[in-house]
C-alpha cells in the first residue's frame, strides 16, 4: 500500500477520491514540488517549500497548513517507504467549487495531496557514457517560474524524447535556449559554465541552484544569461540537472556527438560535488 496525504488525512493512495469538480482536473489550477531523499534524508526541503510558497502566491492560492506542517508531511511520508532513497510529491490546487467556471470560486479550500515513490536514480555506469538529448521549439505559457501542473506541452516534450531513445529534450524559443521537458540546461565553452538565466521563461530548478553554488564553490566560472541555441551546438559540454535526474551529462544533441563525445570534467567535478553534498544531507 502507497500512503497519501490527503486533505488533513493520511490513507491509501488507492482510496483517494477527488471531485471532478476539483480545479485542478477541470483547469489545470495548481501547483506541486517533488523532494528527494538519500537515506531517509530529505534533500534541499526548506528550498522546495520555500519555492511552493511563491509558486502559491504567484497563482492566489491560500492554504491553512503550515512550512513546519507540510515538512512534517514529507518525513511522514518518508518514513513510511520501505525504500530509503526515493521522492515526495506534493500537489496543491484551488479545490473543488459547486460548479464550472473560470474565475475564482468564493470560499473554496485548496485541495492537498501528497505521496512517496523508490526514486531510480540513473547509475554511474549510465553517466559514464552520458545521454542523448533532442531539440524542440518551446510552446510553453510565459510564467515557466512557476511550479505549474499544466504539464501537457513539457509531457509532449518527454514523450519526444522517449520515443527517439533519448533522456531529455532542450527546448528553445526564438533562438534560445530555455530548459528540458523536466530539467535545467548548462554548458560548457572554453572553460566556463553557463545557464539560462531565472526569470519567467523557466523554472529555477533546486537542483540548478545547487550545481550553481558547487561550481562556484570549486572556483568555476558560473554565468546566468540567454544562451543561444547556437552555443547549445557548439558545446564542449552540457549538463541537465532536476530532482530526479541530479546532474547527468549530455554526449550526444539530436545525434550529434558534444564535444569528444564523452563527459566532460567540469561535470566530472561538479557532479563529485553533489554526492559528496548528498551523501551529507
């Protein structure tokens, strides 16, 4: 049996009933995170909630629980998995009204679930080959900074990448590049490390701001701002880095090798980085 949290109860997942009514079947209106944990150690959790919050102001979703009772939760949750490494994930939408509209239903309470999954991470055998990663115009909405349910365009994206043997796709608009179906986007040129800045047009990813300060931290050269999608194919390297896939480097774009066709050693380094700091977790 899976546990869930729902609405104030905790029951199986199984048992969770939601109104077709609910929101977020009807519009889409809501918003989630996904947390991982090593060892039964939560990863980076005040940086998720804290993003769940602005994500929640941003769309005018109110709820009655608190930071302190949402982490209480996720260890909860946690705890009950049999496996010690896996993810929480938490959705929270406008709940369900008496009828079908677009406004803002009056008086309608948030609906909150929540649920843990065995986490399989990608093996050191499949970094050491690297991934394949493909390329697709970015038809997203224009507030990518929010942690948004309203997946179908990134669910498109991955099933792309599915269906052509590959990781990710790196998504582009008006010739730059902007994120994955799941993931952040880095390169590498000539000794420096670059990422599409954080503003509206992706998410900042947990993750992407942990392999920010690890790089700097081990005196990289680290820049926030537009990358080109020229650069993207001219890369000496390129990394994606999310919750689930931590950060995995890419050795082949569309068929094409990056670089010599191998990972690269800025991500040797960085990625040493980030087990050491997840291991300490």
């Amino acid at each position: 049996m899976t546990l869930a949290y729902w609405n104030g109860t905790y029951m199986s997942l199984a048992d969770v009933k939601v109104s077709p009514l609910d929101r977020g079947f009807l519009f889409a209106d809501g918003v989630y995170e996904v947390v991982a944990f090593y060892d039964r150690r939560l990863f980076q959790l005040d940086e998720h909630l804290a993003r769940l919050e602005r994500s929640l102001r941003e769309i005018r979703i109110g709820t009655d629980i608190s930071r302190e009772e949402l982490a209480g939760v996720f260890r909860h949750l946690m705890d009950d998995l049999p496996s010690k490494t896996g993810t929480v994930y938490l959705q929270v939408t406008r709940g369900a009204a008496a009828g079908r509209a677009h406004p803002f239903p009056a008086g309608t309470a948030a609906s909150l679930l929540a649920f843990a999954s065995p986490l399989k991470r990608l093996s050191e055998s499949e970094m050491e080959l690297g991934f394949l990663a493909t390329t697709s115009p970015d038809i997203r909405w224009q507030r990518c900074d929010i942690k948004a349910i309203a997946l179908l365009p990134s669910v498109l994206a991955a099933q792309d990448a599915k269906e052509n043997g590959a990781l990710e796709t790196i998504m582009h608009r008006d010739g730059l590049v902007t994120e994955c179906a799941s993931s952040n986007v880095f390169i590498v040129r000539d000794g420096h490390i670059a990422t599409p800045r954080a503003d509206n047009r992706i998410l900042n990813g947990i993750n992407r701001q942990v392999a920010i300060s690890l790089a700097r931290n081990l005196g990289l050269s680290v820049e926030e701002r537009d990358v080109s999608l020229e650069e993207l194919r001219s890369a000496d390297e390129i990394w994606i880095t999310s919750t689930t896939k931590e950060i995995a480097p890419m050795t082949r774009l569309d068929n094409a090798p990056i670089g010599d066709g191998r990972p690269g050693p800025l991500w040797r380094r960085v990625r040493q980085a980030f087990c050491a700091l997840i291991d300490q977790a």
